[in-house]
C-alpha cells in the first residue's frame, strides 16, 4: 500500500511540475509578444535570420512547414505563429 502512495505522489507531483512549467512557458511567450508589440510601435524590428527560410517555404507554397520552422525560431504557440506567418504571405 506505501508503494501505490509513493508512485501515486510521485505521479501528481511530476505534473504539477510540467503544469508550472507550462504555466511560466506560457507567460515567458506572453511577454515576448507584448515586447514585439512595443518594438513595432517603435518601428524597430528585430530579425532573425533564419527567417528568410520561413519565407522560402512561403514561396514554395509549404505554409505548414513555414508555421512549424517560425515556430522551432521564435518558440512562439501555434495560433500566433499561424499569425504571423500569415502576415509575412
């Protein structure tokens, strides 16, 4: 009966673990998206190049893969990297 509590706390505590972790990935794209909001109203622009291969598989009519590649670069959610690379089409 003590193993089944032990695995069982252990279980709950490894997803309250990846719940936090989530949670503070979540906030982290939270904010790097107020920052790109503040840098366009500037009129600054911060460019990666590695996103000239996004706009490459644009070209190429692979909008799947461009959202996936924007997504591996910027670490940004799904909904917001369809977005942007929406825009950049």
């Amino acid at each position: 009966m003590a193993v089944i509590l032990a695995v069982a706390a252990g279980v709950l505590l490894l997803l309250s673990m990846q719940s936090r972790m989530s949670q503070a990935e979540r906030r982290a794209a939270r904010l790097e998206h107020k920052l790109d909001l503040i840098l366009g109203h500037l009129g600054l622009r911060e460019e990666d190049p590695r996103l000239a291969e996004v706009a490459a598989l644009l070209r190429d009519d692979k909008k799947i893969q461009a959202i996936k590649v924007y997504r591996e670069i910027t670490g940004a959610g799904l909904a917001e990297a369809k977005d942007a690379v929406e825009r950049m089409a």
